[in-house]
C-alpha cells in the first residue's frame, strides 16, 4: 500500500454514523382510564436501526472501491521471468518468458511492481544504451547481442547516360539489404542527365548528377564531398565526384548516405549485471486494474440509487 489514498479509509465510518443517527420516536396517545393520572412528556431514546442494512452495505463497499480505484493498487504476482526484447528463441530453467517490443528495460521499469520481492530478471535482446544506468528494486541481468540487420528490397529510378557505371556501385555492395531497378515506387532516384525530371515525379532521396536541372542546389549544405538541400520532390543529394569509380568509393559513397539520410542505430549496451537497489524509483504502474474497479464502481453506485429510490416509496 504505497498510495496516500489509503488513509481515506476512515471515510468509510460515515455511512455507518448517518445510520446510527435514525431514531425511534415512542408516541403517547391519551387514553381515558389515564386521565387522572400525572401527565408525562414522551421520551425519546436512540437505538440502532438495522432495517437498512442491504443499503448501508452498498453504501460501504461504494466508498471503498472508489478509495481503491483512486489508490490503483498493484498486487505483485510475477515470479523469475526472461524478457525477451527481440522475438528469439531465449529460454531459461524455472523463468517465465516475456515478449515485448520496444525497450525492454523502460517496460520492466513501467511494470516492477507487479514482480515478488525476491523475483530475478533477464533481460535479453538488442538493448539500446540508456544515457544513465538504470536503478531497480530487483536484481536484472541484461543478456545483450546485436540484433541481425534485416532483409529489405529497395527499388531504384535510374535516369543516366551512364548507368553501368551507377549498377556498378550497387553491385560493390554486400549485406542483407538488395536494390532492384525493375520499376516500382522507387525510394532513391539517380537523375544523371541534364534535362530536369518531370513535375510530378517524387521520392524521399534523389541522387543528382548534373545540378543544373536543380536550381535549388545553389542553396545546398555542404558536407565532406557532398552537397544535399529539401525540395517538394524529396531530398536532393549531389556530388562532383559522382558515380564513383571503384568499389572503395562505392562503399564510402553507401556508407555516408545511411548516416546522413537515415536515423542513427542505437549503440547496444553490454552484458551485465545491476544489482538491486532498494531506494530505487518505483514505477507509477500499469493501472491493471481500473478497469474492473471502474465497472464494480458504475454497478454499486447504480445499485445504491435504486435501493435508496425503492426505499423511500
């Protein structure tokens, strides 16, 4: 019980004084044979009405599930688990497996406090390197290894009066990733003639061979050999030492074009283990069960309003 909505459990006293409160009235009614006798005011005394006690129980529980909604209690029920961050086949004795997406250790620290006290953790996948060391209450072991690049096709509009000297450059490259030229939506376009391209042509990334069909790489940013600016038609990219002419060049040409086009990979942190550290931060929880507490609330209040209506016809 770590909410401070728990010490409003006291509330729960008032439905049971505003019953307490109910009195039983005694009438005197005057009767003949007693006319002789010394008048006596009628008396009044306090008992406790029980007749309501259907109603004083909706109007109890009412109070604490919504002193339990506004707390969100968590109950710890997780045992020794793997987290598994990139969808392999890791397994461990006695551990129960964990497939998430995204960072792995921001999920478990959103979750700690659904795991037991004594509970052991393994991290295992491509984890990124957090900018600071994480702090959990709980002894994880991070079990890092970089993720394998992944197959992609990539297509290719290749406009050049040279274009086996640009298939060259391509077929330099090795890796999972392929560039195909059999039409499609291209994704990089390689304009090598001087005729500008028509208007309504588009992709993300345009290699350009001859600038002057591009009025807007006057405006260009340099950077090393290259010379690149945003237009409607995408990114347009330029360079006087293009196509390259052997496969060093090709693979340097490949290789600043990932870096400055594309977002940077993570760097993957390394294998080890954090010790728990029991001032740590506790997450503010996965609110698992406001749900069910916010439909038990809706039918008590709803059931304590036709009780309450019933009674007074």
């Amino acid at each position: 019980m770590t909410s401070l909505w728990w010490f409003a459990l006291p509330v729960l006293l008032l439905p049971i004084l505003w019953h307490r409160q109910k009195r039983e009235r005694v009438t005197a009614v005057p009767l003949a044979t007693a006319r002789f006798l010394p008048r006596a005011q009628p008396q009044q005394r306090r008992v406790w009405q029980w007749a309501e006690r259907f109603l004083l129980l909706l109007r109890c529980l009412l109070l604490a599930c919504l002193i339990t909604w506004l707390a969100d209690p968590i109950v710890p029920w997780r045992g020794n688990s793997i987290i598994v961050a990139d969808g392999s086949d890791a397994q461990a004795a006695g551990f129960a497996r964990i497939d998430v997406a995204g960072d792995p250790l921001a999920w478990f620290a959103r979750h700690e406090r659904e795991w037991l006290s004594d509970a052991k953790v393994i991290v295992v996948g491509a984890v990124a390197m957090p900018a600071e060391k994480p702090r959990f209450r709980h002894q994880v072991e991070l079990r890092t290894k970089p993720a394998p690049l992944a197959k992609s096709e990539h297509r290719v509009a290749l406009t050049s009066k040279r274009p086996d000297e640009w298939r060259a450059m391509f077929a330099a490259l090795t890796g999972p990733q392929r560039y195909l030229f059999d039409g499609g939506k291209p994704e990089l376009i390689i304009w090598d003639v001087p005729e500008a391209p028509p208007a309504d042509l588009r992709a993300p990334l345009w290699w350009i061979g001859d600038a002057a069909a591009f009025p807007e790489l006057k405006n260009a940013k340099q950077v090393g050999s290259l010379r690149y600016v945003d237009s409607p038609r995408g990114r347009l990219w330029t360079s006087d030492a293009w196509p390259p002419k052997d496969a060093a060049s090709a693979r340097r040409l490949f290789g600043d074009w990932q870096r400055l086009h594309y977002p940077p990979v993570p760097y993957v942190a390394t294998s080890q283990l954090l010790a728990a550290d029991p001032a740590a931060p506790l997450g503010p929880g996965t609110r698992a069960l406001r749900d069910m507490l916010t439909m038990a609330l809706l039918a008590l209040f709803a059931l304590e309003r036709i009780v309450t209506h019933a009674r007074k016809r």
